[in-house]
C-alpha cells in the first residue's frame, strides 16, 4: 500500500522506497562533515576512520541507487495515485533483481574492508608496516597516538613512499615538517606526507619529522620505512647510505652544523641527513652558533665522536644541554710559577667550551700566609672557540714569605671559570 503522495511524508517515503541508495549517500555527506569537523580540532585518526566508513557508504550508495534505477526506471508519478500504484506494484519482479543486488554490494563491501590494501593477483600495492624510533624532546605535553607507512608501486617503474602520524594531546593548530633521508623536506598541517620516486632514484627509507603544537611546543620522531617485498627500479638502496643527526635540546630556530670527514652541514630544524655514504667508519664534529649571550651556552657530550654505518641507514641523536657560566672555561692544569727578584709570573691554560672567541679578563687575588689580602692584579686572556689559551699574570713585587693566589676569569662582570687556589714561596735572595 502506498503513502498518500500528495503529503510532505508520503514524498519523502516515496522517495526512499524508490531510490534505494539515498540514505547511504545521506550518510556519506554526514560523516564526510563530522571528519571535517574532527579533523580542525586534529583528531586526525577518528577523522581518517570516519572518511573511509563514509567512502564504504557512497560505494553502496552508488550501487543501489543505480539498481534502483533500473527498477524503478520507468515508473513516474502521475497525478492519479491509483495509475502510479498500478506502476509500481508492475515491478515487482525488479524488486527481487534489486534485493540480489543488495546482497551482493554487502558482500562485495565485507571482502574490501578486509582484504584492505593487500597484493592480490591483479597487482594492487601491499602496504608494508614502519619500524619506528622515537625521539621526544624534553618536557613534552602531547605526543604521538599512531604512526603508519606505504610503499606502492606505480606504472612506469614509479614508486609512492608515504607515511603519516596522528597526535595525542596538545594544542591545535600542529605543523608537521619532515626531512627525507636524502635531505628532501617537506611541512603541512595534516601530518601525511608522500613522494614519487621516478626510475632510476633512490628510495628514501626514512625521515626525520618534528611536530609543533599551536603553543609552541614540539618532540621528533624518526619514522623508518620497511621495504618488505615491494620491488624498485633502484637497487643502490643496499650500498650507499644515509646518516641523519637529530637534535635536542636547542632554542627552536638555533643554526647548528654537523661536520662529518670534513664536511660541513649546517641546520636551523632538528636535523641534519648526510646521504650516499658508503659502509665504513666517519668522524663528526658538531657544534652550533652561540648568540653571545653567556646565559644561554649549550653543551653536548657529542661534540665529536666516530660513528660506522655498516649496511643500512643510521641515526645519531644529539642532545645539547645548558652550560653553567661558570664552566665556560675549564682549567686545564695547575698553574706554573716563576719567580725573578721577587718578581712572580703566574702561567694559567684555560679551554673554552664555546663555539666563540672571547675576549676576557683573570683575576688573581693574592693573601699573604695570614690569610691577609695583600694585592688583586688582573690580566688580558683571549679565549678561542673550542681551543686552549694560556695567560701570563705578573704579580707585583712580594716579600720573602708564603702566599696562596686565588685566580679566576671574567666577562662582562661575570665568572666564566670555576675560582681555583694553589700556594707558592717567595724565597729571600
């Protein structure tokens, strides 16, 4: 029995009895809005899971409404309810096609979402899994809820690589910046990345990808792609290399350099990637650009190391972590004394802890055996970057008797060196 058709319900009954695919594409439209919606607020995996629920919907919307279509073709709604129930009721044996039909787009949807993207007969892509290394930088609030990665073949000897990453906590909006393992870099908002390969190229195996949430906060991982049994054009992947350094600890925005066998790179993001390097041994030396303001001096226990790559790609983490200013300058060893006509020269060698050069003063207090003060004298030393510099201190004149000597180093009024104290005799002519 139909519906009076002439009332805004029986329209709408009407129409859902005879397009049967329309309230899969209402609901496709639906969850496409509310992964937008999601999406904003990055809820980046529950917005994906809900893109591919509402894709399964429009493919059986799709479906249903052209069988619908073919069974309803040729049935129009006349002004006389009695002919158009006469129509319909004429089509019934399309209704039975259409039922088949339903079952059969269930089916065909159950073995889609299941099969996924596996390798079938026909040469679909296989999806490979992603082994990876995390490195969170200190003090984060957020971090990473899922990591995913692809490698899929293309027609002309092409290759796709693609992964993504989805965020648990923080403060939207996020900026996703990503260094390849062959130094090509990408940023956006999603948090997916992907290339082309051409023939012929290597593949990039990895990348180095730093995340910054809306209030400035951020952490790193090193994704590394598994090429499991997907075929390449390019088989020079086994025999050259790539080393990626990632960085800690640093300003967001602070230029550093990595020189490795005497080459020299240098970074303002978290990485630096060094690529086609052969198996072997390499020495690195990293350093970074010092503001000039000795409040804010790093450190690092990296600073120069020897590495080995032996038969695939390899990372170094660098962590850089504050200088106390009073270790700017650490002393090398006890100083030396020479005494002429009571004349005493102090002999100090500083070694700097700074990508600088600094012009600095030493201070020398001088006490008698009584603990009396009995001069403060000073001395010009030019301290270089990351190198030894020694200063000679002349002490005036001081009578036969013992004295201790308590000496240190100043820039700009501040203490760059620990206070150190030794004793020496001048002895009567």
């Amino acid at each position: 029995m139909l519906p009076n058709l002439y009332s805004f319900r029986g329209k709408i009954l009407f129409f859902l009895r005879h397009n049967w695919g329309a309230a899969f594409v209402v609901l496709f439209v639906l969850l496409l809005i509310v992964s937008a919606i999601e999406l904003s607020f990055g809820a980046i995996r529950l917005s994906n899971s809900l893109s591919i629920d509402g894709f399964y919907f429009l493919v059986i919307g799709v479906v249903l409404q052209i069988t619908s279509s073919i069974a309803y073709g040729g049935i129009v709604r006349s002004g006389d309810p009695a002919e158009t129930s006469r129509k319909v009721e004429s089509t019934f044996k399309f209704r039975i096609i259409g039922a088949v039909s339903i079952i059969l787009v269930i089916l065909v949807g159950i073995i889609a979402f299941q099969s996924g993207a596996s390798l079938n007969a026909s040469g679909f892509p296989t999806t490979q899994p992603a082994t990876i290394l995390l490195t969170r930088t200190q003090n984060s609030t957020f971090q990473a809820e899922e990591f995913f990665s692809r490698i899929l073949p293309e027609p002309q000897n092409q290759t796709i690589v693609a992964f993504g990453v989805a965020i648990n906590g923080g403060s939207p909006p996020y900026t996703y910046d990503a260094v390849w393992s062959d130094g090509y870099q990408q940023t956006n908002n999603a948090g997916t990345f992907s290339r082309t390969i051409q023939a012929g190229e290597v593949i990039p195996l990895s990348a180095n990808v730093t995340v910054t949430d809306g209030k400035g906060r951020n952490f790193t991982f090193v994704t590394r792609i598994s090429t499991g049994s997907t075929s390449s054009s390019t088989t020079s992947t086994q025999s050259e290399h790539s080393l990626t350094f990632v960085e800690n600890g640093l300003p967001a925005g602070t230029p550093w350099s990595t020189t490795l066998n005497g080459t020299q790179k240098m970074s303002t993001n978290k990485s630096i990637i060094f690529s086609n390097l052969k198996d072997g041994d390499y020495e690195f030396i990293v350093s970074y650009r010092f503001n000039g303001n000795i409040d804010s001096a790093y450190e690092t226990t990296a600073r120069s190391v020897n590495t080995t790559i032996n038969g695939s790609d390899k990372i170094e983490n660098i962590t850089f972590t504050p200088l106390p200013v009073n270790q700017i300058l650490t002393l090398l060893n006890s100083p030396s004394f020479s005494v002429t006509n009571g004349v005493v020269k102090l002999n100090v060698t500083y070694l700097e802890n700074l990508p600088a050069n600094l012009s600095a003063t030493l201070v020398a207090s001088i006490t008698d055996n009584s603990g009396k003060l009995v001069t403060v004298t000073t001395a010009s030393i030019n301290v270089k970057n990351y190198s030894a510099s020694t200063a000679d201190l002349i002490l005036p004149t001081l009578n036969p008797g013992r004295y201790s000597v308590s000496f240190y180093v100043l820039y700009f009024n501040q203490t760059i060196s620990v206070e150190s104290n030794v004793t020496f005799t001048v002895a009567s002519n």
